[in-house]
C-alpha cells in the first residue's frame, strides 16, 4: 500500500484483513509531510515524513517481503 501512498479509497486509514495491522494517517500541510500511525494491537508507532520517502520505503519493503524466507 505505501508504495502507491496515498490511495485515495483509503481515505485516511487502512487495515490488513487477516492481521491485526492498522494504519491511520493525516496530511500535515504545514511540513508538507504526512503523520502515519501503525497500529497493531496494544502498540502504536507513530511516523512523520514526506510522501516520496514514503513511497520509497514501500518499494523497499515490498522487496525484502518477497525476497525474505518462509516459515511455515
């Protein structure tokens, strides 16, 4: 989802169906940026960047995901 951030049908908040992950964020217009919160379960991890560092940390992280092992 982040390396297409942001998707407007989201409209601000995002969550994984078969996991407990959330994520809720908000344009700050004054930093040009915007403030993610990832939220899973009891623990909230709260970001603030730029949308292309997003979008950058998405590709990024999409490609460890798949080059990452399985454990089954």
């Amino acid at each position: 989802m982040l390396q297409h951030f942001p998707l407007p049908q989201y409209e601000g908040y995002f969550s994984h169906f078969e996991k407990h992950l959330e994520i809720k964020w908000n344009n700050d217009e004054a930093n040009d940026s915007y403030i993610l919160q990832f939220i899973d379960q009891d623990t909230i991890m709260t970001i603030q960047a730029k949308k292309e560092q997003l979008i950058t940390f998405g590709h990024q992280l999409e490609k460890e995901w798949h080059q990452s092992p399985v454990v089954e």
